[in-house]
C-alpha cells in the first residue's frame, strides 16, 4: 500500500485522532510547566482540501466538512475545532464555514501550544519534510528532523520538559509495521514511563 497522508486529510479517522490530540493538549496546559510534542511520522503541517488528491478521495467531506457544518457538534470536539477554524478564515454570509486547509497533526499541535512548549516533527519522506521545514521555519520551538519515526523515539526521549505526549501514526506501508508500532510503543515507555 502506497499511504500518502493528504489523500486521507480530513477523514474521520484523522477528525478523531486529532480531537482526542487537541483534548490531551488542553489537559497539558492544565499546568503551567512546558511540555513537549514528538511527532514520529509527522506528514505535513497542513493539507489542501482542495488539492488533486484531497479531490481524489474526498475523505474529507464525511469527516470535517460533516463536523464543521454541525449545528451543535459534541465539547469534546471544541478545542479541535477552533483550531480548524482559525485556518480557514471568517464565515460567509449564511453562517458557513469555509473549508480549504486542514492542520495536519504537527500545525494542529503547534495552534494549541503554548509559545514556551516544544514540538519535535520526525518524517522519513524528503518531500515532506521540505514542506514541514517551510512551514516552521519561523518556529523557535520547533524542530524538524529527516529520519525514521521510530529511530526518534530513542533519540528524542526522554525530552528535557519530562512532560508531554508522543504521537506515533505510520503510513502503514510496511509488513512489518504493527510489529514495528508495538516495539516502539514499549521502547517509548521505558524511556519515557510519566509520557502521554
């Protein structure tokens, strides 16, 4: 399987993934101390809904689109949706919400950090990293790094805030990749025990 990220942005597997991300970083800035963000397999920073590929699949469409164009959608969703929000500008004229750019995880944590917390993007595809380093490139707390997400787990844990939360969501293009998944997954606990 090819897994290209910005044929899926949008989706409702990534509309969950990124509210329960948005809900676990509210509860980090419970507490005014830093903490940190590791993205192994960061993607890009933001998607284009109305790019060839987003067009491609439309997986958008059932997922933010649907949640944006709710009357009342559920609190928990709150957070996140701001954040989607703050990208796409003003409502138009009848209440709608325009919908053309989608944070991809790395912007959408960066939206609801605070300025003194740190974010670490790991991405394998050279392309995408380009892509990530223009995006933060006027982000003194953000660090974009060209490896395997997997290998960042033993090198960026654990980070020097001692807080924070670690996302790991592969392209699933590997045989191996749940084997892979699960060994990182007890790698970044043994470094990182107290890590979300």
């Amino acid at each position: 399987m090819n897994y290209r990220h910005r044929f899926h942005a949008g989706g409702p597997a990534d509309c969950l993934k990124h509210a329960v991300l948005a809900v676990v970083l509210e509860r980090l800035k419970a507490k005014p101390a830093p903490f940190s963000v590791v993205d192994t397999h960061a993607g890009l920073g933001r998607y284009d809904l109305l790019s060839e590929a987003a067009q491609k699949t439309g997986e958008y469409k059932s997922g933010i689109a649907r949640l944006l164009a709710a009357a009342d959608p559920p609190a928990f969703f709150a957070p996140y949706l701001a954040a989607v929000r703050s990208l796409n500008g003003k409502p138009e004229s009848g209440g709608r919400q325009p919908l053309r750019w989608y944070p991809g995880s790395p912007l959408l944590a960066r939206l609801l950090m605070r300025p003194k917390d740190r974010l670490v993007l790991i991405e394998l595809h050279p392309e995408d990293v380009r892509l990530l380093k223009l995006e933060f490139a006027d982000q003194m707390h953000v660090a974009v790094h060209h490896a395997d997400g997997y290998l960042g787990l033993k090198a960026f844990l654990p980070p020097p805030e001692r807080r924070g939360v670690v996302l790991i969501d592969p392209p699933f293009e590997r045989e191996d990749e749940f084997a892979k998944l699960a060994s990182g997954i007890k790698r970044a606990h043994r470094r990182w025990p107290q890590g979300i």
